[in-house]
C-alpha cells in the first residue's frame, strides 16, 4: 500500500525540493513518510527495585510517569482505577484501568514485546473504594454502571467484595462480573473498545 506523505512546515512558506527539504531564509518544509500501520506507545516498564524492601511480587505505587501500554494514558492520574502487571522478574508494566488489563491480558506480547502471558507473575487493580491494591482474580468487578473510567468510555471497577460491589450497584448500576469470566472474554461492549489489532504473535 502507498506511503500518505505529509509536508512539516516550520516557519512559513517554503518551497519542497525534489530531495524533500527545501530552506529558504528561516523556512523550511520536510517531507514525511508516514508508517505503513499505525504508531504504537510503547510504555516501557518499570524494574524492581531490591532498596525499596518490597517482594518482587508485591505491588508498587504508580509513578507519575508511567504510561498505560494499552491507551497510553498516565495511570497515577486516575489512581483508584489503576492496574499493575509484575513478572516474573519483577518488572511491572502499570495500566490505568482494569479494562485496559483485561485488554492487555489478551494481547501480552502485542502491548510490551517480549513478553508472554506466562511471564506475568501476579495481577492487581485498584479497590474503587479506598484505592488499596487488590490481587486482581480475587476481585468483584462491576459491568454497566453509570461510573465511566479513564478513557470515558467502558468501565470495570473493582472491589474487594461481593457486598461493597452490590451496594455499588444500588447506586450506579450495572452486575458483577468475576475476573475468571473476563479472562474468558470481555463483555462484547467492552471488547469492541479494545485499541487497534495488530498481528503480534501472542
């Protein structure tokens, strides 16, 4: 499929020469090519750290920084929707939402290469009520309540019970889901949220 081409211009005006820049005075016009699929953000992870005297296995604060790999949103910024991912290894890949986890959870290797589905070691999310960390397949996650997360769009809260997620839902709507049935598979609403599929092998 043929490259779309997109002039840059810095300044204004500007001639494009046959080699794809052209200067005159403090003008300058770039041609360039854009990528055959679309750009990915690529959130690096994050190593353990021995000093902080956690297990590896434990789950962290969210830096600042951190970049979810599914949306690319900064999950520190909506911290009691925020998700973690630690390998084996300890390395932790943080998300901003529980349904970005699930999502991730589907595609591992698409969303942080070289990794695998086997090399994650334990999953949390975010308890909706006090923000503790929870570990992710024991959690009662609520579907269809008005609560939007991060993104605006889809929603999985969390809780750390199946009566703090039913009062919940007298107040916002929706039913609880378990994690084992959206390991399974997403509810067709929220899967068809998932970003763009690539074919990375899983």
């Amino acid at each position: 499929m043929q490259r779309r081409l997109w002039l840059a211009v810095i300044g204004t005006g500007g001639l494009l020469s046959a080699g794809g820049i052209a200067v005159l005075g403090r003008r300058a016009t770039t041609t360039i090519a854009t990528p055959e699929e679309d750009v990915c953000i690529v959130a690096p992870t994050f190593a353990y750290d021995p000093a902080s005297g956690l297990p590896p296995d434990a789950a962290r604060e969210v830096p600042p920084d951190a970049r979810c790999p599914v949306c690319g949103m900064f999950p520190a910024r909506a911290r009691r929707w925020a998700a973690q991912v630690i390998f084996v290894d300890g390395d932790v890949q943080y998300l901003d939402s529980p349904l970005s986890l699930f999502h991730y959870l589907q595609r591992v290797n698409r969303y942080t290469p070289g990794r695998k589905l086997a090399d994650i070691a334990t999953l949390y999310v975010s308890d909706q009520l006090s923000g503790h960390w929870l570990q992710a397949d024991q959690a009662v996650y609520v579907h269809g309540s008005d609560r939007m997360g991060p993104m605006r769009s889809g929603n999985l809260p969390a809780f750390a019970d199946v009566a703090s997620a039913r009062a919940f839902i007298d107040l916002h709507g929706g039913r609880t889901v378990t994690a084992v049935s959206l390991r399974k598979g997403l509810p067709a609403d929220l899967q068809k949220l998932a970003p763009h599929a690539h074919d990375t092998p899983h």
